[in-house]
C-alpha cells in the first residue's frame, strides 16, 4: 500500500513539475526515425484549435500551426516532442502538452531489376528491418541465367550521390555481407544476365 501511495504522489509531484509535458502515443516507436512519407499527428492538450495531421514532405519538414516549417525527417518522436514543446512554451503556450503520433508510416521500397524471377518492388514494413539476402528472395530469387557473382546495389543518399556495390553471391563472404548488409528505401538491386 505504502508503495502505491509512492507512486501517486510521485506522479503528482511529476505532473505539477511539468515532467510529464511529453506524450509518446505509440509504444516501440521512440527510436523510429521520421522520414518523408510518413503521416504524423500533433496535438495540444486542452488547445483545440492546435490538431493537426500531415505527411512530411519530400524535403523533411512539416508545417505546424503558429511555428511554420520545421525539419522532422530524421528525428525520433522524443526529440521532435522535446522542441515542439520548447517553441510552444517559449512564445505561445505556458507548459504545453504536447503529443506527436505517426499515424501512418512511409512504405520503404526496393526495387529489384534483371534476372530474377519476380522483378519489381519489394515493399518492407517500417517496423523490419530486410537485408540483400531477403530482398532477392522475396523477389523470387535469382532467375536461371542470372549471374549471381555480379549483384549491384544501387543507394543514393540525400546530397544526390549514388553508391554502386557489386557483391559476389557465389562466394561465402559476398553470402556474409548480404545477410548481413540492411536495405534503405529507394534502394535498387540489379541481377545482371550471365554473359557465356
């Protein structure tokens, strides 16, 4: 009993200390990184008129009432909570309670070309994470006459540079780094066509 009593004054203790400002509505989602695409929701405890929910552009940002434009893309829900709720309170709000939720997640997508047996896109849930080894099997493997020692994989990053990797999947250290090598959205997988 005494241990509940603890726990009740803390927890008043906390919220009247502003502690608890921040709310994560989605368990498991603190460490996701926001990205374009992705859907998230804002809203102000007892402020009606601050909900909003928007996509994040394509160049990262979202537009939130009051503040304007602000960067997300590459942000945690913690973080994005910690400086949405230091902008409210510092010009607009006495300690605001604040709530960020992703409402709905971008898709990541491979898309895999050549000699395999069913090119096209992979898409991957947000919540996994897929490797070069289970992105060609979901496309059916590699198809009869594709060169399994030539395997490109194509990343282009946000500055506009593109990375081309060859991986040897005949060899057991091109086998290794596959398992092992984790796939980013807009990848692009080549299984180039044996050449007799």
């Amino acid at each position: 009993m005494n241990t509940l009593k603890t726990l009740l004054r803390f927890v008043a203790v906390a919220a009247a200390l502003g502690l608890a400002s921040f709310s994560t509505a989605q368990s498991g989602s603190e460490n996701y990184k926001l990205k374009s695409g992705d859907v998230i929701s804002l809203r102000i405890f007892q402020e009606p008129d601050m909900v909003t929910e928007t996509r994040i552009t394509a160049e990262g940002s979202v537009h939130f009432p009051l503040i304007g434009a602000l960067q997300v893309a590459g942000k945690t829900l913690p973080e994005l909570q910690r400086e949405l709720f230091a902008l409210y309170d510092a010009d607009y709000f006495v300690n605001p309670q604040v709530s960020i939720q992703i409402t709905e997640y971008a898709q990541n997508r491979i898309r895999v070309r050549g000699k395999v047996n069913k090119p096209g896109f992979v898409i991957i849930p947000p919540e996994e994470e897929f490797t070069l080894i289970d992105v060609i099997t979901a496309a059916g493997d590699i198809a009869s006459g594709g060169n399994e020692k030539k395997v490109e994989l194509h990343r282009k990053y946000a500055n506009g540079d593109t990375e081309v990797n060859t991986i040897d999947l005949s060899s057991r250290q091109g086998r290794s780094i596959a398992a092992s090598l984790k796939m980013q959205n807009d990848d692009v997988v080549i299984v180039p066509e044996k050449l007799f």
